[in-house]
C-alpha cells in the first residue's frame, strides 16, 4: 500500500496531467487529505516539478536508490587525496 505522502505525489501528477492549476491542485488535495496534506511548499515544488515533466526520483519516496550521476573528475586528484591521507598517516 502506498503511504500518505506517496498516494498524494501520484493524485498532484494525476491532477497536473488534467491540466488543473496549482490552486485547484492544492485545494483539492486539502480537501481529501484534511490534515495529513502536504505543506503548500512541498506541493508547490512537485507541481512545478511535474509541469516540467522532470519526474521524481524513486529514493525520495523510499524506493531504490539509482547510481549517483558520474562527474568529470581531474586525473590529478586521486593523486592529491593519497597524497593527503599519507601525509596525515605519517603525521
């Protein structure tokens, strides 16, 4: 079963994909959920979030976790970080 905060992110999607606004999205799920609604904030980003088409991450909700995103990183600095962990071996 889904919790709370999960059944509302799915129903504020649902209600972006009608096409409703961000107050009639808010007032709605205020309405269904009474005081277990998520705060205006929170709403406020997932509706703009989801008009965006920019999908939620599973590890929000407590789902699995992905691969973090791979950065460029600069050929030297593995090199400075052994360097800086020998140096505070030896130290």
């Amino acid at each position: 079963m889904l919790s709370v905060q999960m059944e509302q992110w799915v129903n504020l999607k649902f209600l972006v994909k009608l096409g409703k606004t961000f107050t009639e999205a808010y007032a709605m799920l205020k309405e269904v959920y009474g005081n277990e609604y998520l705060s205006r904030t929170q709403v406020f980003e997932l509706f703009k979030r989801f008009k965006e088409k920019r999908l939620w991450r599973p590890s929000m909700c407590g789902g699995p976790r992905g691969s973090p995103p791979r950065l460029p990183v600069h050929p030297a600095l593995p090199n400075i970080r052994t360097r800086n962990i020998n140096d505070l071996i030896t130290a």
